[in-house]
C-alpha cells in the first residue's frame, strides 16, 4: 500500500528526469496508443497529456494517494479520462475490453508480477497492443549485482520499487510478442511495443 507521503515527493525527485528524457519517451510510446485505452498503475498521472487519436482511456491506480495527486492532470487531459482504483493483480474489467494498454514504471512495484501479466493480457483484446516503459535488471553482471543489493534498501524507501526486477523476460515467458524495444541509461530503462497474443 502506497504511504501518503511517497506521492508528495515522488514528482519532485522524478522531474529532472521527466524533463527531459523521460518527456519524449513517455510521447513516443503513448502516442502509439489507439481505440479504447487502459493504463495500469497511473500514478500522479503524469502520461494523461500524451493522449490524442485515441476514444477514451481508463486508467487504474492502487493508491489514493496518487489518485488525489493526479486529478489536476486529468482535467488538463485532452480526452476523457477514467479513473479507477484498482490493482494490477485484481482489474474489474470484462475480458476482450481494451485495444491497447499501457504501463509505464509501474510493474517494478506490483507485488505478483505473474498475475498482472495475465490480467494484463485478460483485459486486452486478441492482437491488441501492450506499450511498456519499464526498469529492468541489467545485463552488466556488476551493474545487475549491484541493483541485486541495492533492492531491499530501495524498496523500502521507494514504496516497494525493485530495482532488479527482469520484467521483459515475465512479460515474453507468458505468450506477449513483443515487436519492438528501445533501451536507454545502458539498458537500465527499457520501452517496448508488444502485441497480445492469446
């Protein structure tokens, strides 16, 4: 469960980033997003402006704390924009309902990794897209030790964040093609488009 006070510094510490690289990450995937649209784990919201030439997104977040956090952005959204407190674990949505969903530094916080995969792809309608922004376990050996034992330290004061989680390799075991990547920071962040198959 996200603490109240994890979401009122979370913006602050990521800005420097989200100026920047992460601004035109976040852009070139999202805007890959077509029909009706789910984001998993929204946070403060920060991907809302990013939508255009899609129906309607419906947006998922655990915490009400970042839900609070993330209203002001979903007036400033230039579609409609639902919000949903949910988990990834646990979506109330019927299956077959989505054309694409989206998760973006999300999945390194989710307790049961296996079990959002497959309501992930539940939700998601056959051949529909998966858009991914992620930070993943490194392929340097030093680096990936590194994050190894960094990890327990971090997901404490970062509300359960893994640094060495191996997302993309859960994401390929449970039958998500993914057909493209783009790696960045020494393959520290990964982005990927990814196609449901079912």
């Amino acid at each position: 469960m996200t603490s109240a006070s994890f979401p009122k510094w979370y913006d602050f510490f990521m800005k420097p980033l989200e100026k920047k690289r992460f601004k035109r990450i976040r852009q070139d995937l999202i805007q890959k997003a077509y029909g009706n649209v789910l984001e998993i784990g929204s946070g403060t919201g920060i991907n809302f402006c990013f939508y255009k030439d899609v129906d309607q997104v419906t947006a998922t977040e655990p915490s009400e704390f970042m839900i609070q956090k993330s209203e002001p952005r979903i007036k400033q959204s230039g579609v409609p924009i639902r919000l949903v407190q949910a988990s990834a674990e646990n979506l109330p949505f019927e299956e077959n309902t989505f054309d694409t969903v989206v998760a973006t530094l999300v999945f390194c916080t989710i307790p049961n990794v296996e079990k959002a995969i497959a309501e992930m792809k539940r939700v998601c309608k056959p051949d529909g897209k998966i858009l991914l922004f992620e930070h993943v376990r490194m392929e340097n050996s030093f680096l990936a030790t590194l994050q190894d034992r960094l990890t327990p330290f971090w997901k404490k004061i970062c509300d359960g964040c893994s640094l060495n989680r191996e997302t993309m390799s859960a994401i390929q075991s449970n039958d998500v093609s993914i057909i493209h990547t783009n790696e960045y920071y020494k393959g520290l962040f990964v982005s990927a488009e990814a196609v449901n198959k079912k």
